[in-house]
C-alpha cells in the first residue's frame, strides 16, 4: 500500500485504520483510499496535503445540563409519532396527538415524551415516509399538523368526508396508508389555504415567520412548489430526475418559475407556519402539564442527496459519495443509508452555520435533543458512489468544532443533548462527549459485559440516557419471544442454521437477564426456580416480568430512562426492520391503542406505577 497515498488520504481527514464494534483491527485498502479522495475533489496521484491535522482540538464548549434535571432521575415516554392513533387524527398521528400524550404521560409522571424525527420528507410524494431520510433538517413535514386545529380545517374536513367518503375509507388500519392519508391531507391543505390566501398575504403573524426564516424558508418553499410541479408533470419529487434547467436554485428557470407561481410558494410557507405553531403548542401542553423537559426531538443523521437541502446549497453535501456504515456484525455487508454526507471543507469555512440552523430549529421546541448516530460529529462511512458499503471508509470531521457548534445552540437553548453512540464508535469519543455533556446512549441489550451477563444498574454513568430498546431493535415483548431472529429469516436476510443458533443464543440472554434481575431482587420466585432447574422458560412475556425488567433499566444511574409506548403495552412489533424494504411494513405499524383509551389501559398504568416508584419526581 503506497505510503504517500496513505499520507495524502489521512492528511484529508480520511481514516486509513480503525477497530471494528468488536474491537479487531480494521483498515481500509488503496481503492477505497483513492475513491475517497476523489469524492473530496482531490487527486490521488497529484493532489496536495491537506490540513485535517491543523483543524483537530477539543472542544471549548459544554452542552447545557438545565437545572431541572441535573442530579435528578427522570423517566419519560418515546413513540412514533405517525404510529398515534386517535379518534380525530387522518390516518397517522399529528402534533395534536403529540401533545395528548404529553399530558397522558406527565399524567403518570414522565417528564418527556421523546418523538421520531419529524423533519420535512417530500410533499409532493407520500410513499418517501423514512422519517430518517429528509429532504431536510432544517424544516418540518406538514403531514405532521392536525387539520382540525386550522383555521376552518374541521369543517373542511366534514364536508369533504360527507362529499367523499371513500376517501376516509382504510385510514384506521393496522398499517399507515402515507398515500391515501398524504393525499388526502394535502388536498385539505390545500382547500384551506385557497380560501385564505388573499388575507395570509398580509397577515403580519404569517410574515414575520417568513421574514425569521429568511432564504433558507424561502428556497425551501421554493423547492416544494417546484417538486409538486414535477410529480403533477410525470416526474419524481426529488431533484435528480427534473430537467436540467431546473437543477440550479440560481438559473433563470427556477427564477422564472419563482416569479409566476409565488402562491404555490406562499402555500408551502404557510405549511411550515402551521406545523412549526402546533409544534410549539405541543411543547407548551407538555410544560403546562409538568413536564420537566417535554419533547425530546430527534435529528437524523443526514439528508437525501435530492432533496431541498442539497439542491438550495449543492456546496454544503458531497455528491460524489452516500452515508452508510461498515461491516459489523449484524449486517456483513455493512450498510448503505443512501444519505448525502456533509463536506468538511465547506462546514469548516462556513463555521458551521448550515449545521446551527439545523439545531437552532430544532431546538425551538424542545427540552432535550436526541442526535442520531452520534458518532457523525466525529467521522462519517462515506461509500464512494461507484462502490458497495463494504468498499467504502471513514472521513473524519473536526469533532472540537463540531461539538462546539452543537454546544453554543445547546446553551442558549438551555436543551440538553443525547448522543446515540451505538455501534462502531471511535476511540476516546465517549470520553470527549462526556466532557462536552452530551449524555451517552444506553440500550439494555447490550450493556453487557463479555461473558454476556448484564451489567449491574451501578454501572451505568449518571450522564446518559437508558433505555430497553430502540426503533431499529424489537420491542421487549418480541426481543423476549425472538421475533426480530424470526423475522430475519422470515424476510430471507439469513439461514435456518443461523436463526437456529441465534435462537439458541437468545434463550441465554433471557437466562442472563433474568440472573440480573435476581441481583436487584426483581425475580419472581416461580421464574428463579425455572432459572434454577433449567426448565424451559415462558415463550411469552407477561406484564410481571415486563414490569420487572423495566424497574431494572429505570434502576440504572442514568439520569433520564427512556421507556417506548409499545413496550408499555407489550406490543412485539418493531417500527423498523434494518436492511429490509418491502419484506417488512418499517415506519408503518400503529399503536395497537387508541390514545383515548390509553390512560385507562392497566398495561400502561401498572408500568408507569412501576417506573414512578423507582424514580419519583422532585421539585
């Protein structure tokens, strides 16, 4: 491997070796070396050094620990927000919902309610529903506001459902229908903007949100009008497949086209007015409520390569390559997010200002902040675009500077920060984000030692977030049972020999975890003496032992503990099936509970009892 293209590739923040999430040594080879180089638009053979080293300090700054939950134990609820079913809400769950269960949860003592990422998708085109694939982090997906809380929306609603009904038909099912509700909200939205356009042109409320936004509102707008002028004329929502004339925010087509339909521009304004209103006010219902940091928001860790955000400013991303991770252990292949990473160079001469206006939106609304993928701050999978996941490496970022930036919105925010630091995590970043208060990510399943026993509640730091599980991970009910294994070869994504064992091993797990429990005297007497005799163990998970488990991780040193709504009714399906597409319904599966019947739910009271006694609120 030649020494000066190893020099030159880590001169540019390139990784050359690393260890894996199991520790091994890593390296990357001299083809992925120099696709890397070239996605950062420097030659390998030509090129000159680059200054990484020069750019690398730690940070000068600490995300904000609010008083309110510094020292303290908190506990609040997590759920995805399209998954809230309710009596009112038009097929998937809205910023209505939302803050009905804020109240629910500060009800029963949570102080947060922790959400997906609620950035804007495409409008124009329901069926790109991955809540982790925005067009955009800066803005909010409309699909998200409740259209009975608009002006003149209730009553819109009803004509239409008297006029129409078939288009109501099939809202209420298992799964998220995104195109029949897409449609059908958007073509109210629309209703109700028509009828108020003429006085929104004025409203000074309406255009001191739009002078706030400035640019970036306005060419987000801008691409929105424009993605639904596409899709209406055959083509996709994204930017890729319109014509080349349209693919600079700058070319007198796109100004041309701004200046003729500056109502369909408007209309997407008012949009972002709208959910940015409800998102507040949801906000403002968990606060009244008690909550002592009420939405807990998550942000993804990139965006889509056609999306407003990288056509508004192609500078700031790289297209040359997509975001994804290496091989590990759970996907042999590594994975390919398909997301546009961000270009070093250009975060670090813009000091960082397209990333601030992310967090600055953020959080507006938030107490506290989830930043998926953590790791991101520190470096990034880049893929090359002609290679598969596994011919691709990492490209480091100035991790001081970037926490920094997190930092200095975090303070004057007063948000607290979560880092989701799973997976392949570099060496001595758990260390810098502890230093920089950004509060570490524990799942239960794996806080493991290496023999595979569970680690003991004190061995949870004080600065993190605990949790059982995750979207990407089965819910307690079918983590217990196996159903994310059952799943896997059930989707053809592994063998009958592999599920076999992995099935096997997973009967460890639960004998492992029920022995933590006997530790913290949590073990009921019949399941210690089936852990006793080595009898088998119930194939399903009763409300007992849920309970028991969930008193275990909210046990924990942690300061905040994280439970799902599907585990507190001990739902077995998992939001999402890593690695799938069609073989699973990912992002679509809804509560098995209407939220007005939630609080009279036993499940969900005897678990929030439960987590109320080990950790009770304080002033």
């Amino acid at each position: 491997m030649s020494e000066r293209l190893e020099d030159l590739a880590e001169s540019h923040g390139i990784q050359i070796r690393y260890r894996s999430e199991m520790g091994e040594p890593m390296a990357i080879d001299a083809e992925a070396q120099a696709a890397l180089l070239q996605a950062l638009r420097v030659d390998p053979e030509t090129g000159e050094r680059g200054r990484f080293a020069e750019l690398q300090h730690a940070p000068r700054r600490r995300c904000a620990l609010p008083e309110r939950v510094r020292g303290q134990r908190r506990w609040g609820v997590t759920c995805q927000l399209y998954a809230l079913r309710s009596r009112r809400s038009l097929g998937l769950g809205d910023f209505a919902d939302l803050g009905q269960l804020a109240e629910i949860a500060a009800a029963v003592g949570a102080d947060f309610v922790g959400v997906n990422p609620m950035h804007a998708l495409f409008l124009a085109d329901p069926g790109r529903y991955s809540p982790y694939s925005p067009s955009t982090r800066r803005f909010i997906n409309p699909f998200y506001v409740a259209v009975d809380a608009v002006e003149g929306g209730l009553d819109a609603t009803e004509r239409l459902r008297v006029a129409e009904p078939a288009l109501f038909e099939g809202l209420d099912g298992e799964l998220v229908d995104y195109g029949a509700a897409g449609m059908l909200k958007r073509r109210l939205l629309h209703e109700l903007f028509e009828a108020q356009k003429d006085t929104l042109r004025d409203d000074a409320t309406l255009r001191a949100f739009r002078d706030k936004g400035g640019r970036a509102l306005q060419d987000f707008a801008l691409f929105e009008a424009l993605s639904e002028s596409r899709v209406a004329a055959g083509e996709g929502a994204g930017w890729h497949n319109w014509p080349t004339e349209l693919h600079e925010r700058s070319g007198e087509a796109v100004r041309r086209f701004e200046r003729e339909n500056a109502d369909a521009v408007l209309f997407h304004q008012w949009l972002q007015f709208l959910a940015d209103r409800q998102l507040s006010q949801a906000q403002e219902r968990a606060l009244r409520a008690g909550m002592a940091v009420g939405l807990y928001l998550d942000f993804a860790v990139g965006v889509s390569p056609d999306g407003a955000e990288t056509w508004a400013d192609p500078q700031v991303t790289v297209r040359a390559a997509r975001v994804g991770s290496p091989p590990d252990m759970f996907n042999s292949d590594g994975q390919d997010w398909g997301l546009a990473p961000l270009s070093p160079d250009a975060l670090a001469e813009r000091n960082y200002a397209p990333l601030v206006g992310a967090y600055e939106s953020l959080m507006d609304h938030a107490g506290a902040i989830r930043i998926d993928h953590a790791m991101g701050l520190a470096r990034l999978w880049w893929i090359p675009e002609t290679s598969r996941s596994a011919g691709g490496g990492y490209v480091r970022y100035p991790l001081g500077d970037m926490i920094d930036a997190l930092a200095e919105v975090s303070e004057r925010r007063d948000c607290l920060v979560i880092g989701e630091d799973l997976g392949t995590v570099p060496e001595g970043f758990r260390e810098t984000a502890e230093e920089a208060a950004i509060l570490s990510y524990k799942v239960l399943y794996f806080e493991r030692w290496e023999d595979g026993l569970f680690k003991a509640t004190t061995e949870y730091p004080e600065l993190s977030l605990a949790c059982i599980s995750t979207h990407d991970l089965a819910a307690l009910a079918g983590w217990w049972h196996g159903s994310d294994i059952r799943l896997r070869s059930e989707t053809g994504r592994q063998s009958e020999a592999h599920t076999a064992r992995d099935l096997a091993s997973r009967d460890r797990d639960r004998k492992a975890l029920l022995g933590a429990l006997r530790h913290e005297n949590l073990l009921s007497p019949h399941l210690a003496g089936l852990l006793d005799s080595g009898d088998p163990l119930p194939e399903r998970l009763d409300a007992e032992l849920a309970i028991a488990i969930h008193r275990f991780a909210a046990r924990t040193r942690s300061m905040l503990f994280a439970v799902q709504v599907e585990d507190m009714i001990l739902s077995e399906r998992q939001p999402n099936l890593p690695g799938t597409t069609d073989e699973y319904p990912n992002w679509r599966i809804r509560s098995e509970v209407l939220l007005e019947d939630l609080s009279a739910d036993e499940r969900f009271q005897a678990m929030a009892r439960a987590l109320r006694d080990e950790r009770p609120q304080r002033a």
